[in-house]
C-alpha cells in the first residue's frame, strides 16, 4: 500500500470537503479517489469520513488524522530532501586533505566556497603532505585530498589540475638575483633546498631529474618540509629553492627569479577513490582548482632585458 498517496488523496477531500473538488484538484478520476479513500479506511480500520448526509464531513477518527497525516507528509519529504542533498554531496561530513604549503587566503576561499555551495556539509580539515595522503585515501581515512603531481596510484581519480610555474628563491644579495630571469644551469655549483622526498615523491623525482637534464645536478640536497624553514635556508646561504612567486611576498629579504623556459610547473589537484566515492569529492575538486589556478593562462616567457620580474625587494643600488 502506498500510504503517502492515500494520506494525500485523504487530506485534499478534507480540505475540500467534496470528493468531485478534490478530484479535480488532484488531477484523478473522482471513483479512483474515493477507491483510495476507502482504502486508506480499510487499512486503519476506521471510518474517516460521514456519508450519511447530503455533505461529506469528517468523524472524530478523520479529524484526528488530519493533523496527523500533515505531520507524517512533512516528515516523509524533510527525509527525501535530507537523502537527495546527502547524495548531491550537500550534508554530512567530508573527510578532506590538503598539503602543508597550501596558501591561507586559498584554504579560505575553498573552505568559503564549500560553505556557499553546500551549507549543510561539515569539512573535516587534515594537514597532511601527498605520500600521507595517498596512504590515508586508500584506508578509507580520507574522502578527498588535495595532491601534488604527478602521483601514481591507480586506484584513484583526480579532479581538474592546477598549474602553478615555479621561480627560483634568492637571497636579494646573491648576483643571480640581478638577472631578469634564470636557467637552471646557472644554479650550478649551489645547494639545492627541497621538500622531503616522502612528502611527494613523483613530484621529488621530477623536480631532480628536470634539474638534472637541464645542466643542473645540486652539490647537496637539503630537506625542509616548513615553508618558513626551506625561506631561512635560502637566507642562510644554504641553498637555492624552487617556488611560485607567492612564496617570497612575505619575506623582504628574499627575491624571486622565473626560471627561463619554464621548465618546472608544479601541479596540484584533488584526489579520491573511485571505489566508494564521497558525493562531494567532485564539488571539493572543481573548486579548489578554481582557487589554486592563476589568474588567466600560464604566463609567458620571461620579459625581455630591461623590464624587470616582480620582486619583493628594490633593485640593487649598484644595477638601476
């Protein structure tokens, strides 16, 4: 028996208190509704409804289940919304990682964006580095994660990429900070100050072997898995590092240099697994490439001589 349907043909002739109006009203036949109606009584095991007189009128019974019936219909629609919102991604709680170095004013905007988007979702927040990551997505410890390319595991699906172009970070007095742009083989003979390979290590390996093939192949590596820590070892003299350009705006002592051609772009997207996907991976991956990606396409080549990058220091003196 389909209860809702009955209550719904029940309450429009109480309303309406004439089996024709509420036949109408409910677009049906007027003997299919009052079959219901009759129905609906059989099941309760109670009359609903006087006959006797020229009018309908409810009995005691009736006019109980009026109420009732409204209360149960409300009831039975907050729980169809509660599943369709649950399984377009809108509630519930989404397990979510993202790397160490994710910029704050991006960690708002993606958890602003989630909030617009979907109010009743609750985003449980994991800082956690893309090998960590990795690992907790495939024990079901995470939904979603947000991770550094290129990652290899199979059994994951990867949302829209973003593409950031790395520069390289100098002290402002070093004399490859005086050149408009810089290769990567003129870092040779400098230490070079990089994530621990754990962290991400397809994007470890990249990094090197591009390093590598370009005339590049640092003295010594030195680990730094703190923003903070990888900028005061470039300040210390300690090595050369490899950044997109925000990275250098909070510290004065610093410059940033692009790289000519190119070659390093550091990618990132969300993550999660195809078996068992959370309804709102998808939404979590859409919008975090919109807030990690530049501004426009990918910037072109380096300017040419006399028109300088943007740095967050002034120009040496002694080179107008």
């Amino acid at each position: 028996m389909d209860l809702s349907r009955h209550l719904r043909h029940f309450l429009a002739v109480a309303e309406e208190m004439h089996f024709g109006r509420a036949a109408e009203l409910l677009g049906i036949a007027q003997p299919p509704l009052s079959q219901s109606v009759q129905r609906l009584e059989r099941e309760l095991g109670a009359t609903l409804f006087d006959r006797s007189r020229r009018r309908v009128e409810l009995t005691t019974a009736g006019r109980l289940l009026v109420d009732e019936a409204r209360a149960l219909l409300a009831r039975e629609e907050r729980l169809r919304t509660v599943v369709r919102k649950a399984e377009a991604g809108e509630l519930g709680e989404l397990r979510a990682g993202v790397p160490p170095d994710t910029p704050a004013t991006a960690l708002r905007a993606l958890l602003d964006g989630l909030a617009a988007e979907a109010p009743g979702l609750r985003v449980d927040l994991h800082e956690l580095t893309t090998g960590e990551q990795v690992r907790a997505l495939a024990a079901a410890q995470l939904d979603v994660g947000l991770v550094h390319h290129p990652v290899d595991a199979p059994d994951l699906e990867f949302g829209p990429e973003a593409a950031a172009p790395l520069g390289v970070l100098l002290p402002r007095t070093a004399p490859l900070a005086r050149l408009g742009e810089v290769a990567l083989a003129d870092l040779a003979g400098h230490d070079l100050v990089l994530f621990p390979r754990a962290t991400a290590p397809g994007w470890y390996e990249r990094v090197l072997d591009v390093c590598r093939g370009a005339g590049f192949t640092p003295d010594r590596v030195r680990h730094a898995g703190n923003p903070e820590f990888l900028v005061g070892l470039v300040l210390a003299g300690h090595g050369v590092a490899f950044a997109p350009e925000a990275a250098a705006r909070r510290e004065p002592r610093v410059a940033w240099r692009p790289l000519a051609g190119r070659p390093l772009v550091r990618r990132l997207s969300a993550a999660w697994p195809r078996a068992g996907t959370h309804p709102a991976a998808r939404r979590f991956a859409d919008l975090a490439a919109g807030v990690l990606a530049p501004d426009g396409p990918l910037p072109g080549p380096a300017a040419p001589a006399g028109r300088r990058p943007w740095s967050v220091v002034y120009t040496p003196p002694d080179h107008p």
